[in-house]
C-alpha cells in the first residue's frame, strides 16, 4: 500500500522537532481529517536556510513532512513557494488516493511559513 520510500520517511523522519531561531511559522490545519501541521523555517539571504516540522498527523503527514522540507531545504522563498502537495508526494513514489490530503500540510505548511516570514518583514521595517 505505502512505498519504500513513504515507510522510510516515516520511519526514519527528517527535519523533526523545533527551530529556535526561526524566522517564520506556518500553522496549518487538514480540512479533510482535522489533522495539523507547524513549519518552522530559517530564512537567510532569501534561501530556505534550514526547515524543521512538527505534525499531528498520520504516518502519510509524517512522510510528507519529512520530504517536503527535505525538498524546501535550500531553496530560495520563490522555489519553495511553488512546492505543491502533488510534487511531494510524487517524491515519496506516490501516496493512496485517501491519502493524497494528507500531502497538503506539508506544501501549505512551507507556503503559510514564508507568508509568515513576508509579514514578520514588514512588521520589522514598520509597515
Ligand atoms: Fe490526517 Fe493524514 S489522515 S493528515
């Protein structure tokens, strides 16, 4: 049912826990099963300096997590906003149907963060 790769990302989960020094936040919720997500990201020099996530979610969430940070890690906030549910689960050699939703903490998690960061931006220079 689940891939090598989707056991092994659950398994064995990168970029799990906090980032103290981060500089943006995404708090996402999955409207289709109430599960959630937070992306913490380390912007510097308009890369994704580092990324770090933590999820109630299923093992499909955790999978998701794990590569679509791995996916963000180092890429400049316009790379990483384009990161869509479907490339990510593409990376994890595919999801079941029923759990392609489970997909989207982990793209809107990325995306929500750098929009948290864009806000923190402003907020800092007064606007
Ligand atoms: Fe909720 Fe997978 S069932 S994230």
């Amino acid at each position: 049912m689940y891939s090598d790769k989707v056991i092994d990302h659950f398994q064995n989960p990168r970029n799990v826990g906090d980032l103290p020094d981060c500089n943006g936040i995404g708090k996402v919720g999955n409207q289709a099963c109430g599960d959630m997500m937070e992306v913490y990201i380390k912007v510097e020099e308009g890369r994704l300096a580092d990324i770090k996530y933590k999820t109630f979610g299923c093992g499909a969430a955790v999978a998701s997590g794990s590569m679509g940070t791995e996916m963000a890690k180092g890429m400049t906030i316009e790379e990483a906003m384009k990161i869509t549910n479907r490339q990510v689960a593409k990376a994890l050699d595919g999801l079941p149907p029923e759990k392609m939703h489970c997909s989207n903490l982990a793209a809107d998690g990325i995306r929500t963060a750098i929009e948290d960061y864009f806000s923190k931006q402003k907020i800092g220079k007064g606007e």
